[in-house]
C-alpha cells in the first residue's frame, strides 16, 4: 500500500488523534498559529512540517513545559488537550500503544 501525498486530517487519524502530527496541530491551536476548526486536512507533509517549526519555536520560548506557560495559554492546552483525550478515549483509544516499549 502507498504512503498517502497529503494528511488525513485530525478528525479522520487513527487513535482519535493521539499521534504526533495530531499533537502538533493541537499545540498549533493553543498557540493560535492555525484556528481550532483547521484540521489540516489535504496538507502536504511540508506544510505539517513547517508547522511543527512553528510549534516548536513557541515552545521555546516556555521551555518546552506547560508549567512555564502564561495561565491563559496553560489554560488553553488543558482545555484542548483535555477534550482530545476523552474523545480519544470514547473512540477506544487507551494509550496503551505510546507505553508499550517501557515494560
């Protein structure tokens, strides 16, 4: 089977969007870089990519640590993130797969 050319969108991943292009884009909504209904849906893996630059250059700035981040935006990644993982959860998700290799 080929590799897919564009993303599938975070409504439409595996695991309820409990991988890592999924968190990406979650934390790109926390931020503000993209609005909370883009799914990113059709987007070359570039474009995810320079996403994750953009990602990564606010985590920076905080550390790479939700503690460090200012209430409002601490209260944000909760709130989004919080969401995703009931959903996920809901979906069947369990987080069993990203824990396997620490037994």
């Amino acid at each position: 089977m080929a590799k897919p050319d564009t993303y599938v969108g975070i409504d439409k991943e595996i695991n309820g969007g409990m991988t890592t292009i999924g968190k990406i884009i979650r934390d790109a909504w926390v931020f503000g870089i993209i609005e909370e209904t883009e799914t990113c849906e059709g987007w070359n893996f570039a474009g995810v990519d320079a996403l994750l630059q953009k990602v990564n250059d606010e985590w920076d700035k905080y550390g790479c640590l939700v503690s460090y981040l200012p209430e409002d935006l601490r209260e944000r990644h909760q709130k989004i993130h919080g969401l995703a993982i009931e959903n996920a959860k809901k979906s069947g998700w369990s987080g069993e797969v990203e824990t396997d290799d620490e037994k």
